[in-house]
C-alpha cells in the first residue's frame, strides 16, 4: 500500500509540474531528448497537445475568427476548378489556372497560393472540429479532411504531374511560364504530346522551384490529416514529396528518377549517365533550385521551409525516411541556422526582400517551429532569430505605427503597408516560446491595435492569435534597432508622437542580395509622421540604379553586383543615447569585386539622429583615381525640391525637409524621373580624390524654418554649429583615411541659446579628456588629454552640454560595447 501511495504521489507531482508549464507558456510539447526524432504521433507539425487546446478554446467560444473560418470553409467545399489545364499569358505575365475560387483568386492563385490556402485552411478546420469537447463536429471535420485528400491526391500528385507518371512535379516547377524545365529535350518531347498545349512549357536553362514556398501546406496538411489517409494514398503522397526533395537538390534517386515520355527519361541534374533513353540537360545548366542554401533569398528560404518538414511529415514511413530527416537536421543545424544566427548574414531577423514586398521567412520560420514541436531539436530552441523577426518588423513602423517607410522599390504591390502576413506568425511563434517576452507582448499590441492594410489570412488568425498574451505598446523598447545581419538600423524621435520622425537605412558592406526591395548601399530615408521626406525614386523592375536611392555614386557607379566575402559587419559603431543615436559603417566592400577593378577605395558612413529632427550624414570617401574622382550625392524626394543656394528644401503634407551641404563646395542638379519622384544630386566643385561630405538634414512642421548653420573647421575636426531652438554642435574626424579623431581638440562657435548640445563621433574609444570652455559670445571649446574630466564612449562618441556660463556636463552614458547592442538598463531582465 505505502509504495502504490508513493507511485501515485510521484504521478500526482508530475502532472502537476505539466499543468504549471502549460499555464506558463514556457512548454515546448516537442518530443525532444534523448534523440531528437520526430516520431511522435500524427499530428506532429505545430499542432501538438497545448495548442489543439488552446484552438478548442477558440471553438468552444465561438471566437470569431474561427467563426469566419469555418464558413469560408463551408462556401467553398464544393468548389471546382483546381484540375484544369494552366494556360500561360506569355513570358513574364501572370499564369491563369483553372476558376477563380478563393478570395477572388483561382487554385493556384499566385504560383501555387491557391492551394497553399485551400490545404492549410480545411486540414487546420478539421484538426480543430475533431477535438471533444463542446463544438465538435465529425461530420464537418470528415468532409474537410475529405476535401484535403482531393486536392492532395487529385489536385496535386495526379493533376499537376509531369510525363505519364503522377508525380506532382508541375506544382514545383510552375514559375512565369507553366512548366519549366531546364532539360530542353524534355521541352520538345513534352510540346510534341497532347498532354498539354503548346508553348505552356518552356526552358529557361534555371532550375527555379518557386512554389515551394507554397507546397510547404502539403507535408503540413498531410500531417494534420494522416489518420484520414489510406496506404494507397500514403503510396502516392510520400513518394511525390520525397521527389520534390531530391529536385530541389539536384540529386537523382529513387523518388527524382527523371519525367518518363514515350518510355524515355528526361533528367534534370549531373547524376548517373545518360543513354539513348536517359536524357540529361545540356548546356551546363545549374541543376539546384534557385538560391537552394541561401536564407537571405525568398527561394532559398522557400526551399527549406518544404524541405525540412518533408521528413518530418513522412518519419515512420519507411526505411529511407531516417536519412532524409539526418541529412535534413544536418543541413539545419550547420548551415540553415547558423545563417540566419549570423550577424554578417542574417542575425536580427530582418525580413527578406522587405517588410513592404514580402518575405519566404513568412513560411520559414513556421516550418522551422514545426520542426521544433516535432522533434525538440536544440539548435532551434536556441535561436534568437523568431524575436529579431518581431523587433525588426516593430521598429521598421512609422510613427502612426503602421506605415512601413519606402526602402525597397517594387511597383507590383502597394508600398509602405505593414502586413499581417508577417505579423500574424512571427509574433504567433515568439509568442509559444515564450509569452512572457516583452517583445511577444509588443507584437500583440500590434495584432490588437492596429488597423492592419491588408487582410491576413483566416488560417494564420485562427492558428497564431492568442488572446491570453498580455499587450504592451511599443514604447518599452528603445527608439532605435539595429538587425545586425542585413546591416539596416532605424532611429525614432518617439514612440507616441504622431508627428515624429523616423529613420532608417543600410550599411552592410555587401550588394543587395535579395529582389524586390534591395537597397544600394549607404541608403537611408527619412521621414515625419506619416510624409515621405526622403525616399527612393520608385523604379519598377528588379535591378535599379543606384541613382534612385539616397547614397554616393562614384563615376556614375554604384557597388559591385558582387562582393568579396565579409570577414567582419561593416557597422563598427553605434549608440543609443536617448536624446541621440549614432551609426558609423565602412561599407567600402560593397565597391569592391574579385577579379575586376574597385570602384571606390573608401566610402564610410556616420549617420547622427540629433532628436528629433536633426540628421547630419558624414561620408568619407575616396574614389579609384584610375577610373577617375567624380562623386556625386543622392537625395530622393516625393515632391518638387526647391534649390537655394547650398540647401535643398521641399514639402509634403504636413511636413518640410531642408537638406544643407555643409562641405564641399558644390551644385545641385534636379531631374524628375518617374511621376511623383524627384532627385537631386550634389557635385563638388572640385574632383579630387578624398571628399568628405557633410550634410545637414532637418525635419519640421510646415510653419517651421531651416536652421543657420556654421561650419566648423579646424586641423582635425570637421562640423557644424546648428542654430536650432536649442543649438547642437558636431564634429568628426577631417582625417582623409577617416581615422578616429585625436586630442588635442580645440574649435570655437557663436550659441545663440543659453545652452548647447556638443556631439563629438568616432573619437578614439574611451579616451579621456580634460575639458576647458573659455569665452562669452564667442565660445571656445577645448579637449585635451589627461585625467577624466569627461570620457568618450566605448562607441567613441562624446556628448556633453556647454552652458551660458561656461559650465559642462556630460550626455551619454553607453549601453553598447564593440558595435554590438546591449539591453538599456530600464530593458535588463525583462525577457528581452
């Protein structure tokens, strides 16, 4: 008796230990340690015990977003449509597939979307609807699993296959054109059947893959309906995905056994050899997908997403499975994840392709968390990549907290529009791994509070939409943000003014490496309340000239298409100083291309927000003297500049933008080159090989007025004196080569307020300095080494007020070390 009392005392503790981290939200449910391996039951992607509980919840309360989600799922059962024939608009245009049937879409919708929100939408349902509990309904959830299997079946795997096998490989290989192959033997035996019409395939000698960003919903769906599934089905399905694997790969196997046509197999890849009835693609072709490796890409990225989930899905199918889900946990844990833990590649989780076009990690980092629920892997419990998704996605807002600010240039969707497509799941999964953060509380105040611009999908709001997470408003966190992978940082004036400034831009060292919304190098933008100040020429079309963003151009050049790899990021200083952020980066590489000749040999950018209206712009270049020393400085703007002598000024809504050339000498040229966007570029006077450029940016209200600036110039300092309401002085280093500034230093200036802000950059860090101030109405500022009176930051910058009796007192306290951020002493501790 007193051991079966002790066994159910320890059974007793430990269901109550579960029952505490379910209440805490800290439990991971994957099947986890010892091995890591998916082989719990089905399902086993995302949908593990905690969260059927909490989607049950939803159910049993009529939520309303489950609401919707079961009559869109009811409207649209009966639908038909998905298996006809694609016909193609040409080169380049958009596919139209079968009838329109979702949300003004058709079943492939855009490359396979269609069936990427059908599968997604009715397997989620029926998970839900199976539940006991109040609510339940078997009858619906049969009709919604049954509806899963024909378009997986049906749809899929015998509607969309290739050759006269069903294999589903058009679902893959569907791109601009219907079918895309990069075998053009293929191209002429398919165009010679009947199977489809003419000209609907096409090679484009590239392996593309472009949907597997979508089909990463079938190993999903065939989880969340695999009790529903007959062997025959299974026989069909897991074989079809396991190809889709080896394709993406480039590898021949057993499942990517080539597209049989007339008893002869067309072969995309190296492996093996060909015969008078094995075919493989000529030309050199590369035999990868598109970017197959490469996180910071949407293909890439889309690949993996399918990929790592495939093996997941199938665990236990049969002998081959284990090795595809090693090779997949291989790939993830030395490759997938240190990428995008990576400060030179894409630590800080900025969005691929921009928050404006649209970002694969929208499907990444789902599948990467369903991988974890399933199999507890480490390396992605470890990750601090879900939360940089969050902070990038929250300090990428404008100032209403819902505009996105221009940096990308795409002309196919609207811009500037914060999308719940992102929203919704990166904040969903933050959320699951820990909804204490302070960050998972930030997103929900976005999900709750603001009037999102687009409509996000019903599955991902029944799915990721939690209404148990507290909602903390953005003005916890810092005013400024670096992701330190992509190289771009913003800056605010505030949290909670509408009409406050925003900046933000790049400094990574490397050529853009994404479509759609890449940015030339040493961009940046600004902006008030919700007017455009500084923008970007909105180009259509995916390489656009450097000239169409805010930068310097050397010769009429701007970077390399491509650079030599980065061995360290190219930001190498930034601080957060409350009333002041700075950001200071080398970005020479990006001119820099192997084998070909440099087009700049030095180009550093400092940029210093003085809040909250300043932005002084400091560069410090050197052109390839052999190429020849013309430089010239961009600005973009969305209205008609007026040029007056050394100052650019024009208007937008209820805002105004001055932008004054304080060094060098030079002219302005205007040009209108799109409707509603104008340029200016500044040139020097002279052509020389090492400028400096300084630039003085303010924004204000439309009543407001430029401020008088004075240079200041002196052996080793390069500044001016801004005669703002509260006057600013700054100062960096003259040296040619950009090497930090020096003690002693010693400039004079004429306040004409009775205090003023002095922000001194890229000192030497943590020099110490005696400080002396003499004079009345011309006052002297002088610093010299020796004991501390006052210390540049381990950022080398020095910020200290000068008062009309010439007392000081120093600004900034660092809360950065070495170019890495560190949490503000209010943020410490507080899940961050």
């Amino acid at each position: 008796m007193e051991t079966r009392l002790r066994h159910e005392l320890v059974i007793s503790l430990a269901l109550f230990i579960v029952f505490s981290l379910l209440c805490s939200g800290k439990v991971s449910w994957a099947v986890g340690a010892p091995d890591y391996l998916p082989d719990g039951p089905h399902p086993r992607i995302i949908l593990n015990s905690g969260e059927l509980t909490r989607l049950v919840a939803k159910r049993a309360g009529a939520a309303a977003e489950w609401t919707k989600l079961v009559a869109w799922c009811d409207t649209h059962l009966t639908d038909t449509g998905y298996n006809v024939q694609p016909t193609v608009l040409g080169y380049g245009g958009v596919i139209a597939f079968g009838q329109a049937n979702w949300q003004g879409s058709d079943y492939y919708g855009y490359r396979m979307s269609g069936f990427n929100d059908q599968l997604l939408s009715y397997a989620l349902a029926y998970q839900v609807l199976k539940q006991p509990g109040a609510g339940q309904d078997l009858t619906r959830a049969a009709q919604y699993a049954a509806r899963v299997k024909e378009l997986l079946v049906n749809g899929i795997a015998k509607g969309l296959n290739v050759g006269e096998e069903p294999n589903g490989l058009r679902a893959l290989r569907v791109s601009d054109l219907a079918d895309v192959s990069v075998n053009a033997a293929e191209v002429t035996a398919l165009a010679a059947t009947t199977e489809t019409l003419a000209g609907q395939v096409s090679s484009m000698f590239y392996k593309l893959g472009y949907s597997s960003r979508f089909l990463v919903a079938v190993p999903i769906a065939y989880d969340w309906i695999y009790d529903t599934l007959s062997q025959q089905d299974k026989d069909l399905l897991a074989p079809m995905m396991l190809r889709w694997y080896d394709w993406i790969q480039g590898v021949r196997s057993a499942y990517n056994n080539g597209v049989l046509i007339n008893g002869v197999r067309y072969y995309e890849d190296f492996g093996g050899t060909a015969d008078s009835t094995h075919v493989n693609p000529s030309g050199g072709q590369i035999t990868v997908a598109s970017d197959y490796g490469k996180m910071y890409s949407n293909f890439g990225s889309g690949h993996e997403a399918m990929m790592s989930l495939i093996p997941v899905a199938l665990y236990g199918y049969n002998a081959d499975i284990p090795a595809y889900f090693s090779q997949t946990k291989i790939r993830l844990t030395t490759s997938v994840v240190p990428q995008l833990e990576s400060p030179l590649q894409q630590a800080g989780g900025e969005s691929v392709e921009g928050w404006n076009y649209g970002s694969g990690y929208s499907y990444l980092a789902p599948s990467l968390y369903g991988y974890y629920t399933a199999t507890g892997e480490p390396a992605i419990a470890g990750m601090t990549w879900f939360s940089g998704l969050v902070e990038s996605m929250v300090h990428r807002l404008g100032a209403n907290l819902l505009d996105v600010p221009y940096t990308g240039y795409w002309t196919g969707v609207p811009m500037g529009v914060n999308r719940t497509s992102f929203a919704f799941p990166f904040t969903g999964i933050l959320q699951r791994i820990d909804a204490s953060a302070k960050l998972a509380q930030v997103g929900q105040y976005l999900l709750v509070n603001s009037a999102w611009q687009d409509t996000p999908a019903l599955y991902d709001q029944v799915l990721w939409l939690r209404k148990d997470v507290t909602s903390v408003p953005p003005s916890i966190l810092p005013l400024s943000h670096l992701a330190s992978g992509s190289g771009i940082f913003t800056s605010r004036s505030s949290w909670t003014d509408p009409d406050g400034t925003h900046m933000q831009g790049i400094l990574k060292g490397v050529a853009a490496q994404a479509n759609h919304e890449g940015y030339s190098q040493g961009h940046f933008s600004l902006s008030r309340g919700s007017d455009r100040l500084l923008s970007h020429s909105n180009a259509a079309g995916d390489s656009p000239a450097a000239t169409t963003f805010n930068t310097i151009l050397f010769n009429n050049n701007g970077p390399h298409a491509s650079n030599p790899a980065l061995t360290t990021p190219a930001i190498d200083r930034m601080e957060e100083g409350g009333g002041f952020f700075y950001v200071s980066g080398d970005i020479t590489n990006a001119y820099k291309r192997q084998w070909n000749t440099d087009r700049a040999l030095l180009f550093r950018r400092s940029l210093l927000h003085v809040r909250p209206g300043l932005l002084v712009v400091y560069d410090v270049t050197r052109s390839n003297a052999t190429l020849g020393n013309l430089k010239d400085w961009y600005t973009q703007y969305t209205s008609l500049p007026a040029v007056t002598g050394d100052t650019v000024a024009t208007a937008s809504g209820n805002s105004k933008v001055f932008v004054k050339t304080v060094y060098p000498a030079g002219s302005f040229t205007v040009s209108n080159p799109y409707t509603g966007s104008y340029r200016v570029k500044f040139t020097p006077a002279t052509l020389q090989e090492y400028d400096q450029f300084l630039h003085v940016v303010e924004a204000t209200g439309t009543s407001g007025q430029q401020s008088a600036v004075a240079p200041i110039s002196t052996a080793n300092l390069r500044g001016a004196h801004i005669q703002a309401s509260r006057n600013v002085v700054i100062g960096f280093p003259s040296d040619q080569n950009g090497a930090d500034l020096g003690a002693p230093i010693s400039y004079s200036y004429t306040p004409t307020t009775s205090a003023t802000d002095h922000y001194l950059a890229k000192l030497v860090p943590g020099q110490t300095f005696s400080v002396s101030v003499t004079g009345g109405a011309v006052k002297t500022v002088t610093l010299t080494p020796g004991p501390s009176s006052v210390a540049a930051s381990a950022n080398g910058v020095l910020a200290f007020t000068v008062n009309a009796d010439n007392s000081f007192s120093q600004l900034n306290v660092a809360t950065k070390t070495g170019g890495v951020v560190s949490p503000s002493p209010q943020l410490r501790g507080r899940g961050l």
